[in-house]
C-alpha cells in the first residue's frame, strides 16, 4: 500500500505513481503497450508488428459486422 496516497495501486494523482515500461508500440493505434498489458504479435519478415487487445478486439468486431 502507498504510504501517502493510502492506495494499493498508486492513482495516476499520486506522486508516487509510476506506469510500468513500455514494451512497444501498437502499429494500428500507436498508443504505448506497457509490460504486463495483452497484445498480438503479427509480427511477419522482419516487420515488428504489435497490437493492442482493443484494436485487435475492434478488427473482430468489423469482421463480425461485414459477414
């Protein structure tokens, strides 16, 4: 628990907060990936490709929708 903010998992508020590392970056949206987040690797010929779980999650819904 965080000594000042009295939070187990520190609120982005506290000073004391910090995010974990970035992993990557996701291809399609380019928002950060953070080590412990879901993400796809569609890696393919050298090209690194990671992509977050909602982008991946948005793709299956498109596709669910054109069928």
């Amino acid at each position: 628990m965080c000594e000042l903010c009295g939070i187990y998992k520190c609120d982005s508020r506290c000073p004391y907060h910090h995010d974990p590392p970035r992993f990557a970056v996701c291809y399609n949206c380019g928002e950060d990936i953070l080590d412990g987040d879901t993400y796809y690797d569609l890696s393919n010929s050298g090209v690194e490709q990671y992509w977050c779980e909602e982008c991946i999650n948005k793709c299956r819904e498109t596709a669910e929708v054109e069928e």
